[in-house]
C-alpha cells in the first residue's frame, strides 16, 4: 500500500481495529485512548472530535495539539520495518502509534509503553 493511500485512510475506521486488538488481549478502550492522547497531545474530547469528523490519518497528525518528545523512544518492528528508520515523518508516526498498540496489546506495562 503506497503512503498516500494510509495517509488518505480514515482514521475513524482505524481507532476501532486498534480497540478490539487491545480489547482481544483483555485490554481496554481507556487505554487505547490513553495511549494515543499521550501520543499526540489530543485530549479525550479532542479525540473523539476527530473521530466524529473522520479525519484522515494525514489531517489527525496534522491537528495532534503536541506530539510526545518521548515518541523518539519509540523502537522496534512493525510489518517487518523498524520504526525508528522510517524516513517519512507522518509514516513513522503512523507506525509509533501501531507499535504503542502492539505493545499494549501484547500486555507489556502502561509505565513501560508511555515511556516513563
């Protein structure tokens, strides 16, 4: 799939994949949102707001109230690419939140996963 393509994807059908991935591993929605609030900066009325106007992947980054400085903490493999190679800034963002989702749904600590 080209950039432009996830780029252009609504991230309003996406938020439900990332919830029932962490849901499947008896995860929460809480912390699916805590997890892309730290992320971005959004709170959760913002979020939601974004959702309900079925932003793109493109337009959600671009609107994120202050992304994480801890996001370059980020490190490891999502669909077989290291995130922290990415050259594409809204890829690489795009691929943190898939690895925060990942992490969060494979059980690994909310301490460990916000970075702190």
């Amino acid at each position: 799939m080209s950039n432009d393509r996830v780029f252009a994807m609504k991230f309003a059908k996406v938020y439900p994949l990332y919830v029932q991935k962490a849901e499947r591993k008896n995860r929460t929605k809480e912390e699916v949102d805590r997890v892309i609030c730290w992320l971005t900066g959004y709170s959760q009325t913002e979020l939601q707001r974004q959702i309900e106007q079925e932003s793109d992947f493109r337009t959600f980054f671009a609107r994120a109230p202050a992304f994480h400085p801890n996001s370059s903490l980020i490190k490891g493999v999502v669909c077989g690419i290291r995130v922290e190679e990415i050259a594409d800034p809204l890829m690489q963002k795009i691929r943190y939140l898939d690895k925060l989702i990942d992490e969060l749904a494979k059980g690994k600590a909310m301490e460990k996963i916000l970075r702190q």
